[in-house]
C-alpha cells in the first residue's frame, strides 16, 4: 500500500477494510473478523487499533487481546476476587480493564472460550454497551473508547451461534480469506525481505496447495505459514527445504496430503 500510514503496524489492506472498521469504530459498533487461521485479522486489528489512535491524537484507545481457548471462562474475561495477605480483592480481568479504560478489546478465536463468556458479551456488544460485574454487584457502562472486537474460524462457529440474534446482527462481519495472489506476494516481500520473483512462485505454489487440500479438512496453507517459508529462505534455507517444513509439513497430519504437498513442492521448485 502506497500511502500506508507511517509507524503503524504493517498491514497490507485487501479490499475496503480499513475503510469499513473506521466507520464501525465512529459508531461504535462491535466487529467480527472472520476467516481462516493466518489471513491477518490479528495484524490487521493491531494496525487499525494503532490508526484510530494515530487519528484520535495519539492518546488512548490501546488494544487489549485475549487469546481464547478452552479453558478460558466468563471470569477470565471480567475478574475475580483473588486472596490478597487476609482479605479478598477484586481485581478486574482484560475485558473490564478494556471496558473501564475505554480500549479495544480483541478477543482473538472466541470459537475457543467456553460458553458462558457469550453472556458477558450480550449486554456489551448491544445498545446498552454494560458490563454486569457479578460478583461485585457493579453494572459497568463503557467508557466511549471502549470496543469489542472479535475473530472466529468459519469452520468451527458453535459459540457464536450461541449468541442471541439480536447480538449477533450488531456485529459488523469483515470477511477475510487468503488474499489475491499479487497482494500475497508483497505481503511475503514486505513480511521476509525476500524478492519479489522468489515470493511470486511461492504464491504460486500456495494456490495450488490450495486447490489440493480443497477436498479435505482444514484452512490450507495460510500467508503465515508462507511468510515463515519465505523467512526460511531469507536465512538461507533451501527453497524446496524452506518449502517442506513450512507448508506442506504443516499442513494437518494427513500423510498422504503431505505427500502428495511435498511432491507438488519438488516438481514447482
Ligand atoms: P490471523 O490473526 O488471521 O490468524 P495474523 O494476522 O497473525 O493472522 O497473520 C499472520 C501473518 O501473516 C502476519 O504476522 C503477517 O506477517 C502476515 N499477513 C497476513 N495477511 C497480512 C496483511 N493483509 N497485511 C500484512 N501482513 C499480513
């Protein structure tokens, strides 16, 4: 991107965007990237949260991220009281903290968080923009820098559908998927410093692993995994080696998938 802002976090955009989460953030309404692990929703929250702020004054609106997972539950999210010598205290989790400073809170793979960590988000995410603090009895009204923002992988949605409808439509959805090969490209040039001939033919060999795992389970290879091979080969790493480990290796434990990526990778490169 030409007029990419400086000292923002990189993000190469790849359709409209930037563009739709700065009205989404003018209005406040909570957002959901959704998409395929490795596509850039991470990168690309980090660079809007970092463009907001640039734009606000350069003051304010941190990014607060959670990396869901299963274990992850409701007082996780908002806090707990904790022992502190003899008495109990209260102390407020990442997304109270978010809620109360007034941050954007990025609850990254929320497919992954327990269920009950839906109910929190209900009354946040809606016109009321509340948190209940249950233990504490507190109802929290968000600060007006405060917004949620989450990512999900389409392929596993459980949670989200166990968001009542009515919460579910204020999200606004920004789709993301692997990016238009010329867009990949710069983004593993800007990503490893390799060339951009190099970078071109790893492309190449993305989409075709691409159309290959199209029949079986799992993302395919993502523009991580691509940028990690383009890094491999930065440190010297043999292109086909580089190729191996980073994309058809990784790939899922299918052997024969991996096989037949590794056998791609030896006739391309
Ligand atoms: P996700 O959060 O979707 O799993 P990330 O944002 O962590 O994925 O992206 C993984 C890596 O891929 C990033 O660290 C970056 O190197 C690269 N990347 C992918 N898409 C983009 C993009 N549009 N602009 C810049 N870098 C990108």
């Amino acid at each position: 991107m030409d007029d990419h802002p400086p000292n923002l976090p990189w993000y190469q955009p790849i359709g409209d965007e930037v563009q739709v989460f700065e009205a989404a953030w003018a209005a406040r309404l909570p957002v959901l990237l959704k998409g395929p692990t490795g596509c850039g929703k991470t990168r690309f929250i980090e660079h809007m949260a970092a463009r907001v702020r640039a734009a606000g004054g350069g003051t304010g609106v941190p990014l607060v991220t959670v990396s869901c997972h299963e274990d992850l539950t409701a007082n996780d999210l908002v806090g707990r009281h904790l022992l502190l010598h003899d008495r109990t205290v209260w102390t407020d989790g990442p997304l109270t903290r978010a809620v109360r400073s007034g941050a954007i809170c990025y609850l990254d793979e929320i497919v992954e968080a327990r269920r009950d960590t839906t109910v929190v988000l209900h009354s946040l995410a809606d016109h009321r923009r509340v948190l209940p603090l249950e233990k504490t009895g507190e109802l929290l009204q968000a600060a007006p820098d405060f917004l949620l923002v989450v990512s999900y992988n389409p392929g596993y949605q459980t949670l989200l559908k166990d968001l009542k409808p009515s919460t579910r439509q204020r999200f606004v959805s920004l789709a993301f998927d692997h990016p238009p090969p010329a867009l990949e490209a710069r983004i593993v040039v800007h990503e490893s410093g390799i060339d951009a001939t190099q970078a071109d033919r790893l492309t190449d060999i993305a989409q075709r692993l691409r159309a290959l795992q199209a029949q079986g389970v799992g993302d395919g290879v993502s523009t991580r995994a691509l940028v990690h091979a383009a890094q491999l080969m930065r440190q010297g790493i043999a292109p086909r080696r580089a190729c191996t480990v980073a994309l058809a290796d990784a790939l899922g434990d299918d052997p024969a998938l991996a096989q037949a990526a590794r056998e791609l990778i030896d006739v391309l490169l």
